[in-house]
C-alpha cells in the first residue's frame, strides 16, 4: 500500500459541519439502499430497468427520487443497487453515490473501452501481472472506494460498523466491439484489515464478472431479485401462472417460456417483460417502488436510448480532490502543512511532529497524537474521539476562541500569537 495516504480524485459529496466531540450510539451510521435491477440483453437489443427508490434501512421509511441508471461512452448503460449513500449524522458526513458517479463518468470519458471488450493480455506480461490483468479496469467506478472508505473509517473510530449494509453493486450493459451483447457485474464491498503500519483498516474488496451472448437471450438482475429470478428462470407453475395473470409483460414471458421461444422476443415485449418485474417487485417489497421506472434500450453500433424522470440532485460538493489518511503511523518530518485543507485522519498515529499541522478545516477522528503541535488560523473544527498527549496547539490571528473550547482541555499548552486570522 503505498502510504495508505490515498489522493485520489474521488473526495466529493462529503458535506462538512459543526464542532463533532460527542455521539450518541443512537445517531451512528445511515444507508440508503434497496432497489431491483434488471439486464434482459440479446445481440439485438439489450433493456435495462431500475425503480427510483431510496430505502433508510436506520431512520425506516422510503423516497422514489434515487437515480439509478448512467450512460457511459455514449453506447453502454450502468444500473446500481444496494448503497446508495452513506452518512454520518453526528458529523455531517454524507458521501451519496449517483452524483459521483454522474462527476467521475463525465471526467473519465473516453478511457473506459479497452477492458470492456475483453483483450487478452499481453503475451509478454509476466506472470504476477496477468493474475490482476482486467480485474479493476473502470475509473469511474473505483472512484467510488474513496468516499466509502472515509465515512466508513470515521465510523469505525466509535463503534463496529455494518459492513454487510455498505455493498455496491453495479450491471453494465452494452456490445463488444465483436457484436456480442455483454452484462458486467460490478461489486465494490468495505472489508476490515490491517494498514501496513499495523493499524486499524477498512479497504474495498471488488469484483468484476461478465456474460456474453451471440445468440441466446441471457439475463442478470441485482437488488431484491428473488421474485424475478424466478419469474425469469424458476418452475412456472400454477401459482406463478396466477400470479403473472394481472400482469401483460410477465404473462406473455411465461407462454414463451413454456413454448420454448424466448429468444424470439421483440423488443417491446422485452421492455413489458423488464417493467412488469419491477412493478411486481414493488407489490410484494417495499424496498422496491413502483414507480417511476428508469428504463434505458441499447442496439449494435448505436446511442443508448435513456427514458429517466428528472431527480433531485445533491446542492453541496467539497472539490473533488482530498486527501485521506487511514491507518498510518507518520515519520516526524511528514510535511503536513504541503495540503492544509479537507485532510481527513482516521486510526493513524503521530508523534514527534517538527511542522504544525493545520487544525482548521481539516478532519481527525481516533488518532493518536503525541508531542505533536497543531496550528489553528480558522475554519471548522472536526477533532473527535483522539487520544492527544503532550501536545502543543498554537493559535494565530485572532480565531473564534468559543468554537475551541471543546477541545482545548487536550492540548497540554495553548500557544497565542500574531498572524492573519480567516
């Protein structure tokens, strides 16, 4: 890991606020998720469905406004579920997934079609490299792993985290180059470990896997899939005869199942089919909604057809460049003051400081700090739940001495002097 000292493009959607010492165990980690997603995909036609719907699995309740579909390169389609925001309530954290994938999409354009279409490495690559060859070959998608893993880590500074809730799942659809239909799964999933500095860890373990066809129709669905897998693939029996009765779609999917004709499907009965199983999904999950449906159609050699209603998108960005520390025990020179802003510290250690570290604006959760000396000039205070010993603080200019006070108890001496404030 080289210095677990990640910057990365990907620190956006964090929305920082207020003075954080305390939490309450009760007011700990949110999740949005929930969702049901389906791939139907032929070497004529690929159709894409998702609902709209944002389930708190902490606060309960629900909300039909998540975004959930993205075009990418013009000519493929990406459909998400399971996290669909992460935040930290106490402390004003809030990483939400839809638009850093609509920012680093954008930002990556035209660097993502190598890998889609399958090459075979290099016949010179040595061994070690070809294990890893393609494993992790979209930048849009591993952008996500920073924000995650911040929030997550500063949760992990107070309590054991869900990791289990935090799954992100991706499908994307679209044609090779060779005019096969192709489905991608994507998974990005928080796993526990241990930085290289032995210090407490949160990574991302992620997984990429593919199916393709030059003939048959084949399917993927992710979220909550149990019904249409079955609808799609189990024993069509009376009872699921009866069921699909009220709907047009999944009643004409089942004939051709039991006739034996399902790749002869056309394309408005495979978009009948992808909406009735997201409407009967809604009827028997409230973590699916019924409407509206996000719906994308994508043909050989032509642009993505997207039909999606317009959704509320987030108002606050910091930039999308940060920098987070997570698990890492610094040398005494480490020049913390090079970036002074949106630094975020989380298990590390530090001691025998020789340069300030820059307090204002910048974020500390369970570190440890010993004979280390920190400079306040202004800006926001996140200093929570460290262990500080035999430090210094020194304060310049004239900083809102009131907004300190949580934290000055710390610090084993306070350090005035004259400067510019902010």
């Amino acid at each position: 890991m080289t210095a677990r000292i990640c910057s990365r493009r990907a620190f956006l959607c964090l929305i920082i606020a207020g003075i954080v010492n305390q939490v309450s165990a009760d007011d700990f980690i949110n999740t949005g998720r929930g969702t049901l997603d389906v791939v139907l995909a032929t070497p004529r036609f690929i159709v894409v469905t998702t609902d709209s719907r944002r389930t708190n699995l902490q606060a309960g309740g629900y909300k039909d406004v998540s975004k959930k579909l993205f075009v990418v390169e013009r000519t493929r389609i990406l459909a998400i579920a399971g996290l669909a925001d992460i935040s930290l309530p106490f402390a004003g954290l809030t990483a939400q997934i839809a638009p850093l994938l609509d920012i680093e999409i954008v930002r990556s354009a035209g660097h993502n079609d190598y890998f889609w279409n399958d090459p075979a490495p290099p016949s010179d690559l040595p061994a070690e490299f070809k294990k890893s060859w393609g494993a992790d070959p979209y930048i849009w998608w591993t952008a996500l792993a920073g924000p995650i893993q911040t929030i997550t880590h500063i949760a992990a500074t107070y309590q054991t985290v869900p990791l289990d809730n935090l799954a992100l799942i991706g499908l994307l659809a679209g044609f090779k180059r060779n005019g096969e239909a192709k489905i991608e799964q994507l998974v990005m999933i928080p796993q526990r470990g241990t930085s290289s500095w032995g210090r407490p860890y949160i990574g991302t373990g992620r997984a990429r896997s593919a199916t393709t066809t030059s003939g048959s129709l084949i399917w993927k669905t992710t979220g909550m899939t149990a019904l249409a897998d079955v609808i799609l693939g189990g024993a069509v029996t009376p009872q699921l005869e009866k069921f699909c009765e009220s709907y047009p779609g999944l009643k004409n999917w089942l004939k051709r199942r039991t006739a034996g004709t399902q790749d002869q499907i056309t394309e408005a009965e495979m978009i009948s089919l992808a909406e009735d199983l997201i409407r009967a999904t809604a009827a028997v999950s409230v973590h699916v909604g019924p409407s509206p449906i996000q719906l994308a159609t994508v043909r050989p050699g032509r642009e993505v057809e997207l039909r999606q209603p317009a959704l509320p998108t987030a108002k606050i960005f910091l930039p999308s460049e940060g920098t987070w520390h997570m698990g890492v025990v610094f040398t005494h020179d480490f020049p913390f003051d090079q970036r002074k802003a949106n630094v975020v510290f989380t298990f590390s250690e530090i001691k025998d400081k020789r340069s300030p570290i820059p307090l204002g604006n910048n974020h500390f959760y369970g570190n440890t700090f010993e004979r280390a000396t920190f400079v306040y000039e202004g800006g926001s205070i996140s200093f929570a739940n460290n262990r500080v010993r035999d430090s210094k603080l020194v304060l310049r200019g004239q900083p809102q001495e009131a907004a300190l006070a949580p934290i000055l108890s710390l610090f084993s001496s306070v350090d005035r002097q004259p400067g510019t404030g902010k």
